[in-house]
C-alpha cells in the first residue's frame, strides 16, 4: 500500500510536519518533569541540565551528517529509519532507573532526531520548489515546529501531574507509529544523489566532539568557576576541534560533510546565524519560565503546561501573518520585525518576580512573543533553503537545524550559568526569579542581536510573490523530492 511513487505534495506536508512536530516536541516535554525526575532518579543541580542537552547535543552535532544522509540514501529511508531509533529510545527512557541512562536515552533520541528533521526539511524543500504554495506550506511546517515546542510543556506537565513522567518518554511510542504511517504514505521513495565519495565520518567526529566539550566547559563553569583552569582548558580543546573541522571539510578526499562554499551565500550564512540566537534565545526562555511558573509561583505541572498554551497559539497566529506578508515583504523585513517582537515579550519577561501572576506577568508577553516567533521561523527556514541545488537540500536543512539546535545548547548553557550567578544558587523564591529574570533579559538581548544580522547580513530579496510558480506541483515532487 505504501509502493505508489506519485504523492501529492499535501500528503509530504502533513507528513513532515507531524515529523517537526515531534522533533521540537522532545525539546521541551521533558521541561516540566525535571523536578520529578530529580526526585526519581537522583540527578546533581547541574547534571539536571543534561536530560536537555544529551538530546540537544547529539541532535544538533548529527544534523548535518544526518541531511548528507538523506541526499546520498534518499530521505524516505532516513526518515524511516530515525522514527525506529527514536521510538527505541524514547521506550528505553521510560525504564530508565539510573540518571545515565535516561541521559543516553536522550541521547539516541537526539541521533534519531538528527536523521529525521533535515530529511523532513528537504522533502519539504522538494515537493514545494517555489511560489505562493512554498510561503504556504513553510508557515505551516513553521508553525508546526514551533507549536510542538510548546505543546510539548503542556503534554509533559498533564503526563506528569496525572500519570507519571516516564509517560513523557513512554508517550513517544505511538506517536512515532502514526507518524511512521504518515511518512510511508506521504514521502515517495526517491532516487538518492549519486555517490561521489566516502561519507565525511571524521568531519562528524569532530563537530559533534567540539560542541560536546564547548558545552561542557560552560555548563561545568557553575561548578568550577571561569577562572578555573580546567573549564578553559575543556573550551580551548572544544574551539580546535571544531577548527580541524573546518579544515577538514575544506581538504578531505571524502565528500564533505558541509561543503564550504555553501556558506559564502549571504542568505544561508545569515540565515543560519540569525537561527542560532533566536535557538539560544527560545530555549533558554522555555527552560526560565517552566521553572519560574512551578519553582516560583508554585503552579503543578498541568496548570504551568496550559499557562503555555497561548504561546502555541501565538506562533501559529505568526505563521499565518508570514505567510500572508510573505508576498508583500521582503524575507530580512518579517524576520527583523519577528524578532524585534518577540525581544519586548522577552524583556517584558525580565521584569518578573516572586509575586508575579499569570494573568499579570505572563500572558501578554507570551502572546508577543510567540507572534514574533512564528514570523520568523516560518521565514528564515523558506530563506535559508531557498535557491540551494537539489541535491544539497538535505546539508542545507540540517546544517539550519544544527544552527537551531546547537544554538539550544549553547544559549541554555550561558544564559543558564548567568541566571545561577545571578541568584546565587539560593533556593529563595526572590532570587530564583531574580535570576530567571535576568536569563530572560539576556534572551531578548540576543534577539536584538538576531534582528540586527537579519537587517545588515541577509540580501533584501524580493517579497515570495515574485517567486515562479509555473510547475504543477505534484509533478515536481517525483522531480526534486530526493
């Protein structure tokens, strides 16, 4: 039944939007049952922060081996196969009794994480070539992949107030079993590009060991001080690992993992760093206030994931505002005013205490926020992708999920470490906020940085409407889907 090679684009849509959805989903659901799974398990104050980043680290230093992957081997075949790991681990996290094993769990979550988002992304990519259809489907697959951000709080906070937080891992499984059907019957199997090479293992090795160690001797900073001899070690070894990377994608024999002269594009280099901030930025905001709400105000795990609720709506009213400007503004216009919005929500967001209300201190920020939000990742994703060859598709996606997810990371780590310098790591509501407040503040700072590089980096190219669109769409796909 899944043998037929014409899909209609509509079908690739729902199908690597569900796939988007539970990637972001994962980034945040396990948010809220972090203080359950403390108590369950045992983890230290800071190795907490690893349920997070195992998933994040793997997940963005794999992306670009992953979309290589899905160019080479078709992205039907990686799709597939990242659903079976990602439900395997997503079962052995939920029996997890020790906490290195929930972290290897998120861990392998993330690897398949890394297989599944590019190849989505470049299926995507593939069956919408251009025109009004592109803007479309893009603010759809943008909304899903941010609202499954949020929606991942709410699902975490029911799950665990009403079941159990191994039900946050356990709840994976049929997620992945419908998503597998929608994948079967809405990614055609493909022809993959043909091979020119060995696949850049090393260029793997290194960029994912480099972003391992860089965040390490971040988040170890808490613990050991930035004077510490052994934080600046751990950050020098990071920073050349990632630097024989580079030298690696520039010489190897293989076929590189990132070709370097992708990046001389103004519209990917800038799309990709724009991407960065705005994943250091976000992340870091759903990790402050899931805290804030529960730790501060004392809301139960189901109270703070429906007090998320209105950002998930707010994203999806900022993907339908894309795609509506989308043909009359130009790309580097909607992301620089998305992410000007969504910095005032931040900002309104630092000023938080341990007195603050939902209704008072929450829910308008939230709504501006996430308007700005779904502005721009419904666009930077259409202009980082667009006018790359077909058979880069799936490099150019994971290396603007890698930028995200790596920019997670490393946003969490910083902005973590500063909000705990700035409480003190006291246990008092006060300076729990006091921090929390602080960490936000340093978010929408990083957004006016994201808004300058939008304005100054990425080309003013011409509203999508100009985009053509004269192909029927549902031939394109068997064309260009590979």
């Amino acid at each position: 039944m899944y043998k037929n090679m014409s899909v209609r684009p509509t079908r690739t849509l729902a199908a690597v939007s569900v796939v988007q959805f539970l990637v972001s989903l994962d980034l945040s659901v396990v948010n809220v049952a972090l203080p359950q799974i403390d108590a369950a398990l045992g983890f230290s104050t800071v190795g907490l922060t690893w349920v997070i980043h195992a998933y994040a680290l793997t997940f963005g230093g794999l992306l670009l081996l992953g979309g290589k992957a899905a160019d080479r081997l078709g992205r039907r075949p990686v799709l597939v196969g990242g659903l079976v790991l990602f439900g395997l681990a997503s079962l052995a996290g939920g029996f997890a009794q020790q906490p290195g094993q929930l972290v290897a769990a998120r861990a392998a979550q993330g690897v398949g994480a890394a297989a599944l988002a590019p190849a989505a992304l470049a299926a995507l990519t593939g069956a919408f070539p251009g025109g009004r259809a592109r803007v479309r489907a893009f603010g759809i697959w943008g909304a899903m992949n941010a609202a499954g951000g949020a929606v991942g709080v709410l699902v975490g906070g029911l799950l665990t107030q009403y079941a159990d937080w191994r039900w946050v891992m356990f709840a994976n499984v049929p997620m992945v079993a419908l998503t597998l059907h929608l994948v079967l019957r809405g990614v055609a199997p493909t022809r993959p590009a043909p091979i020119a090479g060995r696949l850049d293992v090393a260029g793997a090795a290194l960029v994912t060991a480099g972003m391992t160690l860089l965040v390490l001797g971040i988040v170890r900073s808490d613990v050991l001080g930035w004077g510490s001899l052994q934080t600046w070690t751990t950050i020098v070894i990071a920073i050349a690992l990632l630097a024989a990377f580079v030298r690696v994608e520039a010489r190897t024999d293989a076929e590189p993992l990132l070709r370097l002269g992708l990046l001389r594009s103004r519209a990917v280099a800038g799309s990709n760093l724009f991407n960065l901030l705005v994943g250091a930025a976000m992340a870091s905001a759903f990790y402050f206030m899931s805290l804030y709400l529960q730790v501060v105000l004392d809301h139960g795990p189901a109270r703070t994931g429906a007090e998320f609720l209105p950002f998930a709506l707010g994203v999806v009213i900022g993907s339908a505002l894309a795609v509506r400007l989308g043909h009359r503004l130009s790309a580097p216009t909607l992301m620089t005013v998305g992410a000007l919005l969504t910095a005032v929500g931040f900002g309104c967001f630092g000023r938080i205490d341990a007195h603050g209300t939902f209704l008072g201190d929450v829910l308008v920020p939230s709504l501006l926020a996430s308007v700005g939000f779904g502005v721009s990742l419904a666009t930077v994703v259409r202009t980082a992708t667009a006018g790359v060859a077909p058979h880069e598709a799936g490099v150019a996606s994971g290396l603007l999920n890698s930028s995200r997810q790596l920019g997670a990371a490393l946003g969490l780590a910083v902005l973590g470490a500063a909000a705990a310098a700035r409480s003190g790591d006291s246990a008092d509501p006060v300076a729990l906020a006091d921090g929390y407040g602080w960490g936000l503040t340093l978010s929408a700072l990083l957004l006016v940085v994201a808004a300058a590089i939008a304005r100054l980096l990425i080309p003013a190219s011409p509203p999508a409407v100009a985009e053509t669109e004269d192909a029927p769409t549902a031939d394109l796909i068997t064309k260009e889907n590979r």
